[in-house]
C-alpha cells in the first residue's frame, strides 16, 4: 500500500486525534483571539477596579436621641401631637361643666375652634376673638382655683386622649438623660399640669397676666402660637444652654414650620397636608398615630373633631335664631 504523500499525511493534535492536515491550525486562531480578547478584557477590568476609589457607603442614620448628650432637648407641640384635640376646647368642657360660663359663650367656643381648624389660617380678628373669649371666661378666678380645675379635667378629659406613640418618643428622649418640653398656645397653667402629669421636664405656654394670684383678662405679650413658639424655644435652648442642632422638635401643624426649622432633628407627627408636604421637601421624618383617615385629609383632630364640630353646628343654629 503507497505511503500516503506529505500533502496528505495528518496532522496529530495535542490530545492525540486525527485532524485533516492544516485543520488544526485553521481553527485554532479564531478560539485563541477570543480567549486572549477575554483575557485582557479581564485583566483591563481587574486593574481599572483595583485603582479606583470604592464610592463610599451613606453613613447610617444614627440612634436617635443619643444618650448623654446634655446639649440636646426635645420640644413637643400639644395640641394633636401629644394629646387628641385641642387642650384648651377640652378646657373649656370642663370649666362649662362647673358652670364658669352659659351655654351660648360654650357654642361660641366651639364655634371659634372648628373655624380656626378647617380654615387652617390664622386671620388675626379671629385670633383676637378666640384669645378674648378664653380671658374673658377666667378673669377675676383666682390662679390655684383654675389649677386644681384643671388637674381635675385632665383626669377626666385628657388623659386617655395623649396619643401612646408620642408618650413613647418623648419617654425614650427622657431615658436619654434629655429635658423634654411641652410648646403650646394653650394657658401656661394648662400646660404645666399635663407636662407634670406625662413626667416631662416642663412646658412653655401662652401667660395670662394675674395680680395678687387673681387673673385679670389680659395677656402678657401675645399668644404662644407660630413664631412665637420659635421664639419661646430659642431663649429657652439660650437659658439652659442647648445647641439647637441637636435638639428635636415635633409637631402637627404647619403653623409651627418656625419651631420645627430652629432644630436639627424636626418630626412631623399626625401632620396636616401643609406641614406632610413639607417634611417630604425637607426630609424631615413624618410620624402619624392617627386611625381616622378623613382626619388626617383635613386636618381635624380625629376625636376632638366630632365634638368640636358637634359645637360648631349649635353656634350655627344659634346665629340662625339671633338673625329670625
């Protein structure tokens, strides 16, 4: 048999099989170019990771409040961020109750507060109108008589209306060795008796003027409400020596963007729809406790609400009368 000529002797691979002669080689080159393009893609990528800088992680939010910080302070707003409904219409309940006033200066207060919480603005006619009618009902009282009153109503109004979430945010500032303040337009005397009553440091309030311990009608300055919330916490954080930085602030109204914006740690709690779009603007943290939807919608306190405008209707009719 004749020895099969050079131009067709086979080639042997690596691994020993049989290939038609320049198969090998033919194929080899494609399949090796992509393995060194691979290769050096590899390494191309291995060496740019290797020199660059790995983005650096978003520092953890930290725990909040931070124990043994004596610079830091939490200030609570009341009125439907502590407590359920407005401190100064439970008030007013039971001061009617004990027969401090009639019923109609009772539908007039009722009336002036469900105006004040749908129309969320603060006309300063209607303001005068509401801080007259308050003075008027505790002019020429002596300060104890409406002190113990008011540890009285508490017990029987307010009490259950403090909202657990919020008792809860002030309790772990107080575990952290911080002061915590009640900020509120409602009377000083009021504030006093729930802050003393939750166990917190103490509270900033609207000052009716009293001689002799007998309340005469008027007012010193104006009421603790909007800016002058901010200005109350501001000498306050001077007085005890506070860096506002590291304080905290918590509130459910718009009204009191002022006070929230002095701190470093400002919450929205039960937040109406001003106040809710404007913590997501600024990304400050939004707490809400409240189970009553439409409440939270208009802004009503959900269980002041009803009363309130239980009150509201029967002024209503009143007006009604008065102009037949």
């Amino acid at each position: 048999m004749a020895r099969p000529s050079p131009a067709h002797r086979p080639d042997r691979s690596p691994a020993g099989a049989l290939f038609p002669t320049g198969w090998f080689t033919r194929r080899r080159r494609p399949a090796t170019a992509r393995s060194v393009l691979a290769g050096e893609a590899a390494a191309e990528a291995a060496r740019k990771s290797s020199q660059e800088t790995p983005p650096a992680e978003a520092p953890a939010e930290p725990e909040f409040p931070v124990a043994g910080d004596t610079s830091a302070a939490a200030f609570f707003d009341l009125d439907n961020t502590v407590m359920q409904g407005a401190a100064l219409f439970h008030f007013g309940r039971g001061l009617y109750k004990r027969r401090f006033f009639h019923k109609r200066d009772l539908a007039r207060f009722a009336w002036q507060q469900v105006y004040f919480r749908l129309a969320g603005s603060e006309n300063p006619e209607h303001m005068a109108d509401v801080r007259n009618s308050a003075l008027s009902i505790v002019q020429g009282h002596r300060v104890a008589e409406l002190m113990t009153i008011g540890e009285e109503i508490y017990d029987e109004y307010m009490a259950e209306r403090v909202w657990p979430g919020t008792r809860a945010l002030a309790q772990a500032h107080l575990d952290a060795g911080q002061k915590v303040w009640l900020v509120t337009a409602a009377p000083v005397e009021t504030a006093t008796i729930i802050a003393r009553r939750l166990g917190l440091t103490g509270a900033l309030g609207t000052v009716a003027e009293s001689v002799g311990g007998v309340y005469t009608g008027k007012l010193v300055g104006e009421p603790l409400h909007g800016p002058a919330k901010a200005e109350a916490v501001r000498a306050l954080a001077g007085a005890e020596g506070l860096d506002l930085s590291h304080c905290a602030a918590y509130s459910d109204s718009a009204n009191d963007i002022p006070m929230l914006s002095l701190v470093g740690h400002p919450y929205a709690i039960n937040p109406d729809t001003r106040l809710h779009k404007h913590a997501r603007e600024h990304g400050w943290r939004v707490r809400d406790y409240r189970t009553g939807r439409k409440a939270v919608r208009i802004g009503i306190p959900a269980a002041a609400g009803v009363g309130a405008l239980a009150g509201g209707a029967a002024a209503a009719a009143a007006l009604q009368r008065r102009r037949r």
